[in-house]
C-alpha cells in the first residue's frame, strides 16, 4: 500500500508541474509579457483593462515554441523612435509558432511589429498598426538562402488588419534567394503612407515566393497596393486593390481569378515613364508592367475570373520597358474581364511591346471600354458594341459578323437564290452549282 501511495504520489507532483510549466498566463505588464513569449506557456493572455504602452528600445521578443498572444480586446502600444531601423518588436523563426488574436498592437517610430524566418509562422487574428511614416513594413517576412526544407508561413486572416506595409524579403545570408515562403492573406493590409502594401523585394531572383489573396483588401494610400517587384508567384481569388496602381509588376507569374483592381494616381504618357531606383514606377495604370533589367523579369501574367480592372485617369493595363528595348513578358493571357480606362487617356490597353510574341493573340474574352488592336485577339474572334457602350470580344455567331471580322481568316459565303437553283460562291475556290430540293 505504501508504494502505490508513493507512485500516485509522484504522479500528481509530474502533473502539477507539467501544467504550471504550460499553462495560461495572465499579462498585465510588458515584462511579464517578455517573459512569458520566450518562456514555456503556450498561451499568454492580456488581463482586462491591462492595456500596455511600452518604451522598447534595442528589446526583441524571441517567440519561443508554439504561442498564442491573446490580447483579450486590449491595447499594446510599443513605442521604438530610438531603435535601430532592422529590429522587430517580436521575432518568430526555426519551428516557432505565433498566433497574435483578439486586439490591436500598436507600433510607434522605427522598428518592424513582427519578423518571421527561417521556419517560423505567424497567424494575426488581429491588429497590427503602424503609425510612423518610416517606410517600414508592420510585418517583415526572409525568406530562406537555399532550398533546405524550411517552410516560413504568414497568414492574416478574415479577421486580421495590418495597418502598415507586409513585405517578403530574400535571407540575410543571400538577399536574391527567398525559398520556402507561403503567405496567405484573408484579410486586410491598408498601408497608410506613399509606400507599396504588399510586395516581394526586387533583390529576389530565386526561391519563388507564394503569396494566396483569398478575398483579401489591400490598399496604399500614394503607391501601389502589390508591388510585385521581385520573382515570386501572386495567386489572387477575388477580393479588392487600390492604390496608384492596383498591381505594379517587375517580375513574376500573376494569377488573377476575379476581384477589382482600381487605380487612382496620377496619369503618366507612357513616353515618359521612368524608373526610379529601388522604388515603384507610376504609371497609373491599374495594372502596370514596367519591366527592368535590374529585376528577374519573366514575367507571367494570367486573368481570369471576369475581373474588374479601372483607373480614374490612365490605362486598365499598361505595358511598357524601362530602360530595355525588349520586354520581359514571356506570356499573357486575358480571358474576360471589364477593363477600362481613365479620363486621360482614350484605349483601356496601352502595350508598347505590342510586336513581341507574347502580345499576339493574348485577348479570348472581355469588355473593354475601347476598341483592342485585332492582333491582340485570338483567331477567330470579333469585337462587338454593347448595350453600354463597352467592346465585347466574343466569337462571331452570325454570317454578317464573320464578313465583317478581318481577324478570323475564314473564307466569306455568299449564297445568292437565283429560281430553282442556288449559287454557291466561296472566295479563293472553285464555283459550284447546286439544284435546290423543292
């Protein structure tokens, strides 16, 4: 008797501390919250009415194991104005994993709110702001030097705000490579200052970073909403972007499946667009292609989906090099949408490159609020006025449309009744004579 009281003795001493080395813990200060992140809990909560305001210079949290960050409705504003411009407040890296749900993290002066590498993952179920104009991203995601099976995810869900910039980079050990990168956006990044909300770093050349925008919103306020600047692969279903252009493109494979891209910046004649070093080129456009030889290129671009696509004064898609004579397009292809084009400009489409073998043919559907160049549509295609003024690009179904479509190549029919015979004459070949059945 006294051995099994000792063994369920021993027992309940393993679980009592077993569940005090993992269980919630209460935070009502940034300290406590500190030690907490890179202690054993796997869940550290704010305490009501526990909002926290915080001078955080040179401190990094370093997210240790599987978190939850729940901030219970509560506020943490972090103040950084005297940190170095390459500190985040939180660090997520290796197998760590960091669940941010349930308020707000505020972010003053120069620092990152979160930055995830080499492995780590970050879910935000919450709000992330960012309230200094120091073009600084809210979120900094590295991607990996080489392909060593380390996956680093970022998800923002339906619930999740960035009020700031989310930006994926390539490693520290090599800037151009950013392998084994997945972020998946569900929610919100608003970018409230002259910076690009979401982008891939131009330095990026290898590793094809992934970015999913479920039904996402994303918006800049004075730049583009995705920068698509470095390679990497834009998986877009639905959703809605806003900025100067909607969609800036350097380099990369776009895949666009419906949603609303609207640009409201500035027009710009495409003879006098420029690029400008380490920023975005304005165009305004709502999808802008402005390839450079600085950047991977291999451009990529796929829309589908019957998508919106508008700018208040310039083109719904412009296309056009940047100090190249060739275009880095590899291919294009529209397959519907509504596209159409701003107060400044008359065509939906400007495309300088409009010789290149990946502009011949690209167009198999859509409105557009002008007339498209007819190489541009696949064979076999006709463009038709509707009701609302827009060109449709459809397939001819009535004898007068093929007569009159110069894109098709087919050979005119005429067929003339002459009594009880009738003439059958096709351009190009023989006459023949047919007796009609009465």
């Amino acid at each position: 008797m006294k051995k099994k009281g000792l063994l369920v003795f021993a027992a309940t001493i393993m679980l009592a501390t077993t569940s005090s080395a993992y269980a919630t813990e209460e935070i009502d200060t940034w300290a406590n919250l500190k030690t907490c992140l890179e202690g054993n809990e796997t869940e550290c909560v704010l305490k009501a009415g526990a909002s926290i305001t915080e001078e955080v210079t040179n401190v990094n949290v370093a997210i240790n194991g599987t978190k939850t960050l729940d901030l219970n409705g509560e506020t943490i504003t972090l103040n950084a104005t005297a940190g170095p411009t390459d500190t985040s407040r939180f660090h997520v890296e290796e197998d760590d994993n960091l669940t941010i749900t349930n308020g707000t993290i505020i972010k003053q002066g120069e620092s990152t709110i979160v930055t995830v590498e080499k492995g780590g993952s970050l879910t935000v179920d919450a709000t992330l702001t960012t309230q200094s104009n120091d073009n600084i991203n809210s979120i900094g995601i590295w991607g990996s030097a080489t392909d060593d099976g380390k996956k680093t995810n970022v998800t923002i869900t339906k619930n999740g705000v960035v009020n700031g910039g989310v930006g994926v980079a390539g490693s520290r050990d090599n800037s151009e490579a950013a392998y084994g990168v997945t972020v998946t956006i569900k929610g919100k990044i608003a970018q409230p200052y002259a910076s690009a909300a979401l982008t891939i770093n131009g330095r990026v050349k290898e590793g094809n970073p992934i970015i999913n925008l479920e039904n996402a919103t994303v918006s800049s306020n004075g730049n583009e909403a995705i920068y698509a600047a470095g390679y990497g692969t834009w998986n877009i279903t639905g959703g809605s972007f806003k900025g100067s252009e909607a969609i800036g493109v350097k380099s990369g494979i776009i895949n666009i499946n419906g949603g609303t891209f609207e640009a409201n910046g500035n027009y710009v004649e495409p003879g006098s667009v420029t690029e400008e070093s380490g920023k975005t080129t304005a165009t305004g456009a709502a999808i802008s292609i402005t390839t450079n030889e600085t950047y991977q290129g291999n451009v990529e671009i796929t829309i589908k989906g019957n998508p919106t696509i508008k700018s208040k004064e310039g083109y719904a898609l412009y296309e056009g090099p940047t100090g190249i004579e060739e275009t880095a397009v590899n291919s294009i292809a529209i397959e519907n949408g509504t596209f159409t084009a701003g107060t400044s400009v008359e065509g939906a489409l400007s495309i300088t490159s409009s010789e290149d073998e990946a502009f011949q043919h690209f167009i198999s559907g859509g409105e557009f609020s002008s007339i498209v160049n007819s190489k541009f549509l696949s064979k076999g295609l006709v463009q038709e006025k509707g009701k609302d003024g827009n060109i449709i690009v459809k397939k001819p179904t009535t004898k007068t449309e093929k007569e009159n479509n110069p894109a098709t190549g087919d050979n005119l029919l005429t067929y003339v009744v002459m009594g009880t015979f009738a003439i059958v004459s096709v351009l190009g070949t023989t006459i023949c004579l047919r007796k009609v059945n009465e």
